[in-house]
C-alpha cells in the first residue's frame, strides 16, 4: 500500500509498516498543502491512505467518494500528559495500541 504521512505524523510510525511504502508530505513538496488540497495531491499521485494528527479532517473535508483511505492518530494527549508529569529521573512509556 502507499501511505503518505502529513506534517504531524511521527516518522518513526514507519518502521511498523513493512510491506508499504511510506513517503512523508515535506518529501513531495506538500507540506505547506492545506487537507483539502494535500488529499487531492494524494489521490492524484495514486497513495491508498493518508495517516494525518488532524482529528477534525473528517468535519473539514467531505470524504464521501474519495479514492483514499484516511487514519487519524489521536494519542497526542497521552504524549502530552507524560510530558506535563515528566521530573528529573522519571521514566514513562506511552503506548499506542495497534489493531491487527
């Protein structure tokens, strides 16, 4: 399958997606696109799925009828906790539940 990752997307994430090819939006020249735009870029240059950080793209783009598939990554609040508890010496580990 080929993925593309918007601006907020971890690179890492790609490590765990052997078997597709994942190309990140700045590699393209996208990262200034808007949603709207950046999913048309997607589907004109063929990728399957957009994995994007914009929890409100579903309410901003009307996705009926559209070619590609999108997954929303919504575990920046548990990020950001740990960030916010995080003292010298402490250690934390944020999961991110995959669905097989």
């Amino acid at each position: 399958m080929r993925i593309l990752f918007d601006n907020g997307t971890p690179r890492g994430l790609a490590r765990f997606l052997g078997g597709h090819t994942v190309v990140e939006a700045r590699a393209r020249g996208w990262e200034d696109l808007e949603n709207g735009d950046l999913i048309a870029a997607a589907e004109a240059a063929d990728f399957e799925l957009l994995v994007t950080t914009d929890k409100n793209i579903q309410y901003q783009q009307d996705l009926t009828g559209r070619k590609l598939a999108i997954v929303v990554l919504e575990h920046s609040h548990s990020v950001a906790a740990a960030v916010d508890a995080a003292i010298p010496g402490s250690y934390f580990e944020v999961e991110v539940p995959f669905q097989d």
